[in-house]
C-alpha cells in the first residue's frame, strides 16, 4: 500500500510545503469552509498509520505508539514541520480552541503558543511550550535540509532558495512545475519514438480485454512525461484535487477513502494494490477518544495521475472543458475500513463530502521559486454524482 501511494504522498507533501502559508492549516486536519486549503501534515500523517498499520498497533490511535515505526514516522513527520517553518517562519502557533481531546486538555480548553504541552517538561522542571519548542536546536539536533536555519526567523535568501530547490528536487515529482527543463528541448528523432512507443503501451494496458479500464498510474508506471507544452500554457498549469471532508461521528474506526481512475477491483482486497488507485485519504479515528463532532479534511491529488492521461493522449488537455467530462466518467471512489481491505457503506456516513476542484497556478521562472496558486473553483461533488449515478 505504501509503495502504490508513494506518487500521491509526494503531491500532497509539495502542495503544503510550497503553497501552505498558514501554520494553522497546514498543522491541523479540522474542516475550515473558509480556507482554501483542505490538506495538512497531520492528515498526511494519518496516511502513513493507516497505511503501516493494516491492523496492526499503528492504525489504531491509543495503541501506534508500541509499534517501533512509531517513532521514525513522528521523526520524520518533525522533520518536515522543520522544513515548513524555515520556508514559513512568520507563521506560527495561534490562540485557538483545541477541538481534540488528549490526557489533559478537553475540547474547548483555548490553547496558544505559550500553553503547557503536559506532560512533558523540560530540564527547568517546567512544561515545555510551543514557543520554548520552536526552534530544534534546543534539543540538540537539527535537520541536514534545515541546518543552519532559524525557524523562528527562517535564512537569508540563498539559504531559502536552496531549500526550495531542495523541496522541489524531493517532492516534486508528480508537479507540471518539474517539466519546465524539457519545454524548450529538442528530442531526437529515436527518442521521440521511444516515448511513442511507451504511450502506446499505456493506451493498450489501460483498456483491458475484460473491458475495464485500468491505466497504470502508480509508481510502476512506465509511461513518459508529457512534453511541457501539453500541460503548461502562457506560465500556468492546472492542479487538480479530490477534498474529502467526514464528521468523526459517521467513523467508528479506522478507515480510508480511497479514489481510482478507472474501474474497481471486484474485491476489496485488491484496492489497496490496484495499479489504478489514484491516492487514498486516512479518517484516523476511533470511538470514544475522537471528538465526534469534529470534522476533518484530507486531500487526494489528481495531476500527477491527469498528467499520464494527457501524456498516453487519453484526454487531450488539463483544462476543465476537457477534464471534467472526463473525471465524471472515470473517477470513482470507495470508503475501506480496518486494515483497507472491508468495504464500508458510504450512504451510512451522511457527513462525508467528496468534491473535485481545480486552480490555475502560475509556472515558476527558476529552479528557487514555488509555483503560485490561484482560488480552488468547484468542479462537482463526487458523492452527489454518485448518488445521482445509481
């Protein structure tokens, strides 16, 4: 599951370390229906325990800690936190009511960047806080990608550009942003039919002689990137994205939205693995220690897997006149429960809203800068058109 998920994961990390400006969205999972951002480290963080755990210690919320990959997963998960806040270090802890219980905070308690993180205290005999935790160097490490940083006030603008060519290197993959190198470059005569030769094979493996469609979008996937021009048209490109939103109450257990692009497996044992699994997103919950009115949010990015539909000329561009069309015939989702491998009942789960949207973002002129986004624009609502599809 971890491997198939790998290209999705990489979209996620690159849209919140490069377009996530606010500390309170990228940190936290709660549903804002007044930011544009949906995503966040900690839903991202969901993922891997649902994704590790498969029924094991990490999938559920009071026992993941006696799982060892605990411990490198949070690690990696500060890691990352530390990366975002040298590129955003004027954006930080804000007062804000915890909507979360934990051992010694109850739902509502307000909470800010001077509050006692109980119970762990520091070699004063205090609590740490927030603010007293800041900086990694404190407790006497800090990150190769971060070095030389302070968090609380970032770097100079070399150290800066170098980390974002650092992200970019790392995470963004799956982005039309990294295919800028070959917009202007000429290809031979044999390349350029070797990359022919591979869409043609994508094309052919997609449309299997069962008569599903089933395109090969992991990370196996052979199929050549698009030539820039395909996707980027005067500086901008289109990113596309699933937002998922749930109320706690509608889960009783862990369990995961899973979209594909393209038919199903028959069996629920086979999602997790399908070559055409899009991305999933984990709904990290449990009874009685989740807050059941909370509700959460979590993204599945689509460009990376649109990018191998233009480049195999399964749709002829990424603008919605094209896409969308497209999407409402092809993108499906399912709900998985314990372990991602029981399908669950979507109708049971009147909180869960699934919803396509789409911006334009404007094509970074150098290696140094972040891609900029443009406002989401609604698209449809795939629950809606699920409903209305049966």
């Amino acid at each position: 599951m971890i491997q198939e998920s790998v290209p999705n994961l990489q979209e996620r990390l690159f849209t919140v370390l490069t377009t996530y400006n606010n500390f309170t969205a990228f940190s936290n999972k709660k549903w804002d229906p007044k930011s544009q951002d949906a995503d966040s480290i900690e839903s991202i963080h969901d993922r891997i325990h649902l994704a590790v755990g498969r029924r094991g210690h990490m999938e559920y919320i009071v026992l993941s800690s006696f799982d060892p990959v605990f411990f490198l997963h949070h690690t990696n998960v500060d890691r990352l936190t530390a990366i975002w806040q040298a590129l955003h270090p004027d954006s930080y802890v804000t007062r804000w009511e915890a909507v979360e219980p934990s051992f010694t905070i109850n739902v509502g308690d307000v909470q800010d960047a001077n509050s006692p993180l109980t119970p762990f205290y520091n070699s004063q005999g205090r609590f740490w806080t927030s603010n007293s935790s800041r900086e990694t160097t404190v407790f006497g490490y800090e990150y190769a990608d971060t070095a030389g940083f302070r968090l609380s006030s970032g770097g100079d603008g070399e150290a800066v550009g170098r980390l974002r060519e650092t992200v970019r290197r790392k995470y963004g993959g799956q982005s039309p942003s990294e295919l800028r190198g070959n917009q202007n470059r000429k290809r031979s005569p044999a390349n350029m039919a070797m990359a022919e030769a591979g869409r043609r094979r994508f094309r052919e493996g997609a449309n299997k002689k069962s008569g599903k469609f089933v395109p090969e979008i992991s990370y196996k996937s052979s199929v050549p990137c698009p030539e820039a021009s395909a996707v980027i048209k005067d500086g901008y490109y289109r990113e596309w994205v699933v937002n998922v939103k749930v109320r706690n109450s509608d889960i009783h257990g862990p369990s995961s939205v899973l979209v594909f692009l393209g038919d199903l497996p028959d069996s629920p044992k086979d999602w997790s693995d399908a070559p055409n699994l899009v991305g999933a997103c984990a709904l990290f919950s449990m009874d009685g220690v989740s807050n059941p009115n909370n509700e959460v949010a979590g993204t599945i990015p689509l460009t990376g897997a649109l990018m191998k539909m233009v480049s195999g000329k399964l749709v002829d561009s990424m603008n919605p006149e094209d896409i969308t069309s497209y999407l409402k015939k092809h993108l499906h989702f399912t709900v998985a429960g314990a372990g991602g491998d029981i399908a669950l009942n979507p109708r049971r789960m009147p909180g869960l809203e699934i919803q396509v949207v789409t911006a334009r973002v404007q094509n970074p002129k150098s290696d140094r800068e972040f891609p900029v986004r443009e406002d989401y624009e609604f698209i449809f609502s795939m629950t809606e058109h699920a409903k209305a599809s049966t």
